[in-house]
C-alpha cells in the first residue's frame, strides 16, 4: 500500500513537470516561442528558394545558348562603361554589411542599450533601403534601356562561328576593311529602332542583323540573330523580384522595430531586445539568400 502510494505520487509529479514545461514554464530548446516561429517560417521559407534556383540551373544548363552575365550585368549609374558584375558586386557588399549592423543592434539589445538598438536599426534599414535602390536601377537599366521582359529576351549567344551580313546579303565589313565576323559563345544584344511602316507610321522593332554561318553543322546556312531564351528574362525578373519583396518586407519590419525600440517598448520588458533578435535572425536569412542568388544568377 506503501509503494502504491510513493508511486502515485512519483508519476503525479512527473506529470506536474511536464505540465510546467509545456505551460512555458521552460522553454523547450532554450528557445522562446517567437524565436521557434521564426525558425520554422524561415526553413519553409528556405525551400522555397532552392526550389526556384535549382529550376534556375536545370534550365540554364539544358539549352544551347544562354546570355553571359558578365555581358547583361555590366552597366554602373553615371559611368558609360562596361564594368562586368562590379554594380551587382557593390549591391551584395551592401546588403552583406548591412547583416554587420544587425548584429550589431543585437548585441546591444542583450546588454540593454537603448541607444545602441536604435542607432544600429536605423543603419541596417539605411542598407537595406540602399539596396532595393540598386536593384530598382538594375530593373529599370533592363526594361528601359535593353527592353527585357518576362517574354521576351533580347540577350543571347552565338551557337556557331559565322560572318554577319548587309542588307543585299554580301559580307559585312567593319570600317578598317576586315570581315565583321564572330565566334561561337560570343554575346549580343538585339536594340530597338523605329521603324517606318507601310502606312507611313514609325513602330520601335528590334533590328535583327543578318548571318552566315562558316562553322558547325550550320555551315553555309543565313539567317538572323534571334531573341535569347525567354526563360532568362521570366527567372531573372521573378527571383531577384521575390527576393526583393523579402528585403522590402525586412525594412519596413525594421523600421516599425527601431521605432518601437526608440519608444521604450522593449525596455520595458527586459527581454534582451527579443524582437530586435527576431527581427535579425530574418534579415541574415534575406542576406544569405542573395549570396546564393549571386552565385547561381550572375556567375554562372
């Protein structure tokens, strides 16, 4: 009777602990709800990307000829230059910086720094603002300037060496007299010109140059430069575009936090800033995630 009641007793404080446990009592992994959220909700998110890249290469690596992106991502704001993935460089640098400030406001958030917290915030979201500027030129370069769309891709590479043509169908010279030839892999890019109609009207086409292929199975065949894959365009606006809406979902985040965090809210309750470490462990998933869309998009 005893030992019936000693383990009664037992299994009943057994079951008071796990009670206390799930009750918040103790928090399982060491970690607060809003942190396992957040984990979650980024693994997810996670999956999502690698899914889109890896469509990404399977359809990069599947076709004969796909734009080089040291020759669609070359321009750089006030500079007619060509500067291969230097503008693209600068923007990772930026976004990867701004990870250096965020953690930056954590540490200040563990040691109770009110000052801190909001002085970092504000630099973060000056990155990540920053950012979303550069990408804003990069669209704007590529639509209004090279008119790529998610239809239709002016980009592309030769498949086979050959000689461009005039107009009459004779070889085309360049202006020191030598054949303007080019080689297999060499980039091109298809520009809009207006031009006249048979009803008098001008209309922007793309101007598409006649070739003649020398080499390859092609040899001896004419024809014209034909758009790019319409895959590159369709992928390029849709991931860097998502990724974009993560970082532009980060800032306003941010800015909602650092003004919470300058108003004392957090202070208040004496967590250690837990929002403002939420809030970080999001913006390093957005700063990760471009790493890898840098190396998939434009170095491949």
């Amino acid at each position: 009777m005893a030992e019936t009641s000693v383990t009664h007793a037992h299994d009943t404080h057994e079951h008071a602990d796990d009670a206390h446990l799930w009750e918040g009592g103790k928090e399982p992994l060491k970690a607060s709800y809003g942190k396992l959220m957040m984990w979650y909700f980024l693994v997810s998110d996670a999956f999502t990307f690698a899914g889109f890249l890896i469509a990404y290469g399977a359809l990069r690596f599947s076709m004969p000829s796909w734009p080089e992106p040291d020759f669609v991502f070359a321009s750089f704001p006030f500079v007619k230059a060509h500067w291969p993935l230097v503008f693209v460089t600068f923007m990772t640098f930026v976004l990867i910086f701004s990870s250096v400030t965020m953690v930056r406001a954590v540490q200040e958030g563990h040691r109770e720094n009110q000052r801190g917290v909001v002085y970092w915030m504000f630099l973060t979201i000056l990155g990540g603002a920053t950012f979303l500027g550069c990408q804003a030129y990069e669209w704007t370069t590529l639509i209004a300037g090279e008119n790529m769309t998610v239809k239709q891709n002016p980009f592309g590479r030769h498949i086979a060496d050959g000689i461009y043509l005039n107009d009459d169908g004779t070889e085309a010279k360049k202006t020191d007299g030598s054949p303007d030839v080019f080689q297999k892999g060499d980039s091109y890019l298809l520009h809009m010109h207006p031009v006249r109609q048979a009803d008098g009207t001008m209309k922007d086409e793309f101007i598409q140059r006649k070739i003649k292929y020398t080499t390859g199975p092609y040899a001896g065949q004419t024809g014209v430069q034909e758009m790019g894959p319409k895959a590159f365009g369709a992928l390029f606006f849709f991931i860097t575009g998502f990724h974009g809406f993560h970082v532009f979902s980060g800032v306003l985040f941010l800015a909602i936090i650092a003004i919470n965090a300058a108003g004392g809210v957090y202070a208040a309750r004496r967590n250690g800033y837990e929002m403002v470490e939420k809030i970080g462990l999001y913006w390093h998933f957005v700063d990760l995630v471009w790493v890898f869309v840098f190396l998939v998009f434009y170095l491949l």
